[in-house]
C-alpha cells in the first residue's frame, strides 16, 4: 500500500471515509527511522521529516488511487516528529487532524491537531495541544483517535512504567477549537 523506503517507511496507518464514500487512509512517514540519532533517533541535526500523508483508496481499502499528498510535517516545536495521525469531518465540514509530537518517551510528547476546510489541507495548527504532560495528571499523552462524530477521544499516556489507554470526552467549539 505504502513503503516509502527511501524516506524510513510508513507507520500508524488509519482509515478516512468521506462524506461523498470516498476512502482514504492517512498515515506517517517514519523519517526518525533513518534519523542521525538523539530523541527518537531523530533528534540531531539534520532533523529528517515525518510528513503526515494522505492516500486516495479503492474500495477495497487497499489500492491506491493516485499519488499521497503531504497534509502535515514536523516543524522545530513538535521535535523529532509527528505521528499517530487520525481525521474526522464535523457537520459542519470542517477537518480535524489529531497527531502527536515529540517522542514518546519524553514528557514533551503531546496530542495536538489542526483543522482544514478541505480534506487535502492546507491546515492550520491548533495554538495549544490538546492534551499535554500535566493536563489532568497525564505523563507524555499521544496516540490520539476521535470517534466519528467528534464527541470522544482515546489516547495514550504514561502511568507508572506503563503506557494507558484513557478516553475524554470532547466539545468542538465554533472557532474551531476543542
């Protein structure tokens, strides 16, 4: 489906399927792979990209119609990554794209997300991540996946020397914040 091998392969796949039946699966360049070492492997200059990708489907959910598109890649605040990314369409056609940042092993590794009007992007960057080390007790939360409807979310995050699976309710509001 997609290998991008040159670039350190593709991780954290998951599947989208518009309003019009469209399918799609988005999905994170592992660029940190072949990184020069550091957090993550990506943390030492040169910094590789993570580029979050968007990949048209044939019904099958396997074959790829076209080429991906680049919807979202690492900037300096987000560290050696992105990953885990995750879409929904609110009623309101507005797109979130929920991702995590930094690396999971650091307290630094966060859920952000942006928002688009248009599948495709160009999207536009929450101020805040949604959830953060210290937000309600939370310890490097990441792995973010909404429901449909944008009413909850399941995440991940540290407690004790584990990672654990925690679910939060969720209110978007009209300026498109959560």
């Amino acid at each position: 489906l997609a290998c991008p091998r040159d670039h350190g392969g593709a991780i954290d796949p998951a599947p989208f399927r518009d309003v019009n039946g469209t399918l799609y699966v988005v999905y994170k360049v592992d660029g940190n792979s072949i990184g020069h070492g550091g957090g993550c492997n990506n943390g030492k200059k040169p910094i590789v990209s993570t580029p979050i990708m968007l990949q048209q489907l044939k019904d099958d959910g396997v074959t790829p119609v076209g080429d991906p598109v680049e919807i979202l890649t690492n900037e300096k605040v987000d560290g050696p990554l992105v990953e885990a990314p995750d879409i929904i369409r609110t009623d309101r056609g507005i797109y979130y794209l929920f991702f995590s940042s930094h690396c999971f092993t650091s307290s630094k590794y966060s859920v952000k997300y942006a928002w688009s009007t248009s599948l495709k992007g160009p999207y536009t960057r929450a101020e805040r991540p949604l959830f953060r080390s210290g937000d309600f007790g939370l310890k490097s939360p990441g792995g973010a996946t909404a429901s449909v409807d944008g009413s909850r979310i399941v995440f991940h995050a540290f407690c004790g020397d584990y990672r654990c699976m925690y679910a939060a309710a969720m209110n978007i509001t009209a300026n498109y914040t959560i």
